[in-house]
C-alpha cells in the first residue's frame, strides 16, 4: 500500500469520467458512469468515510443507476435517431471547459498551502460517530430531507402518469 | 482496514481539489456538447459527485464530521432530483418521441 494507490484510482476516475461524456450509446455511458461512482467509492473508502462509501455504493451505484437504465430501456431510443452538436459547438464547448479548469486551478495555487492530509480521528467517518452528530445538530434538517423526498416521490408520479382525458 | 487508510496520509489536499476542479469540468463539458437529455442530466451526477468527494476530502482535512453529514444531504437530495428528472424526461419523450433538447426551444428568445 502506497501513495500511489490515490493516484491510480484517481487516474481511473478522470478516465471513465471522459468516457461517460463522449460514448456514443447511452446505454454504455450509464455504464461508465457506474465504474466513475465505483471509484468515488474507493476514494471515500482511502478517506475512511466508510458510511459514505457505503452509502454512494447503494445509493448512486444501486438505486439511482437503475433508475436510469430503467428509463433509457423505457424510451427505447433507437441510435442514429438524434444527431449530435456540430463540430463547433463541441469545439467551443470543450474550450470553455479547459477555461474553466484553468480558472479553478489557477486559483487554487494561490490560495491553499499545499499540505499533506492526515487522518486525524480513525473513527471520524464512522457510522456511530456521523450519526450522533446527525440526530443531534442535524436534525431538523434531516427532517426537513424526509419531506423533500416525499414531495419528490409526489411530483414524479404525477408527472410520469398518463393524463387522464376528462370527458 | 488501517493498512488502508495509511494510504492516504500524505496525499496534499491540493491533489484533491485539482481531482475535483477535472472531474468537475469534465460534468460541465458534457452538458454542453451533449444533446441527449439522459447524458446531460448524468453529467450533473458527475458534478455532483466531485462536490461530494471535495466536501469529504475537507471534512477530514479538518476533523470536522459535519462535512460528511452534509454529503449526505446532498446525496438525498441528488436523488430527489433524479427521480422528478426522469419524470420530466418521460413526459417529454411522450409528447416529442425524443429526447433531444434542441427540439424544446419555444422559450428560446
């Protein structure tokens, strides 16, 4: 076990992240996405934040990827149907990126020290120790979290049902 | 599982953020050369997710589990949006028999 580890999982992120955007099918892009959300978990696992690890691997990689394979196989998008941006918009897309990036970074230098990260506590991301602090400074937003999904739950049905034609 | 985590003493911090800055970036170049609604919104999962791991990354940076709490959030709220997404996206592929977001430009100037 090296420091290499990150470098490579992080290699493999950028990787599969690029792949996601510039695969063709998008059945093969949900795909990459879920190895990209895989290596994320890693990443979390090297963090010792082993209760978002778990969760990003059921949550992102279980229900949420599903759902999206379930609606690509829905709508049945037959390939060639839709054309893609013309060379130059891609163009200017991908140099706004690389803008993008080179700001962030750019700016980044200047501000931070660069210091090495040190796990202080092992058991900072553990679940016992995430919950307490969850249930107590926490929790009226986690209340408040609960109402969201269920307003979202509402809404997804009500938009995803058929019209009913009213005589 | 110590044999792990000692991986990570010695990753500067500014690793991280320029892992997240790439990734971050690379969510914003797909939703602009993307025209498939479905590959536009995992681009958002994308950037998402980078923010995610940045909070995490500073979270331990500074012994701080509310970082982690609020990754959660961010996670609930992630799925929110995806499942009233696709809703959308369902809906419209009803009424257009396409997901292509240049056919829904009436509100376009």
């Amino acid at each position: 076990m090296s420091i290499s580890l990150f470098y490579f999982v992080a290699f493999l992120s950028i990787f599969f992240a690029l792949l996601v955007i510039f695969a063709k099918n998008p059945v093969h892009s949900v795909l990459y996405l879920i190895v990209t959300f895989f290596t994320f978990t890693v990443h979390y696992i090297l963090l010792n934040a082993q209760f978002l690890a778990i969760v990003n691997f059921i949550v992102y990689m279980g229900a949420i990827m599903v759902l999206f394979l379930f609606v690509l196989m829905l709508l049945n998008l037959n390939e060639g149907s839709m054309g893609s941006k013309s060379n130059l918009i891609k163009m200017i897309g991908v140099i706004a990126g690389m803008c993008l990036i080179i700001t962030l970074v750019g700016s980044a230098r200047v501000l931070t020290a660069s210091e090495p990260l040190v796990l202080q506590t092992q058991e900072l991301g553990l679940v016992k120790n995430l919950g307490k602090v969850l249930f107590s400074k926490f929790l009226l937003p986690f209340e408040v979290s609960s109402i969201l999904l269920l307003s979202a739950m509402v809404g997804a049905v009500l938009l995803a049902k058929k019209e009913i034609k009213r005589a | 599982m110590e044999n792990i985590t000692q991986a990570i003493q010695g990753v500067p911090l500014n690793h991280y953020i320029l892992l997240c800055t790439i990734i971050f970036s690379i969510g914003v170049i797909g939703v602009l050369i993307r025209r498939n609604a479905i590959v536009i919104f995992m681009s958002v999962e994308l950037m998402l997710n980078a923010v995610n791991l940045l909070l995490t990354a500073f979270s331990v940076q500074h012994n701080d589990p509310s970082g982690q709490v609020f990754v959660f959030f961010i996670m609930a709220l992630a799925a929110a949006e995806v499942a009233v997404g696709l809703a959308i996206i369902v809906m419209i592929f009803r009424n257009t028999n396409s997901t292509d977001v240049n056919i829904l430009n009436k509100l376009k100037w």
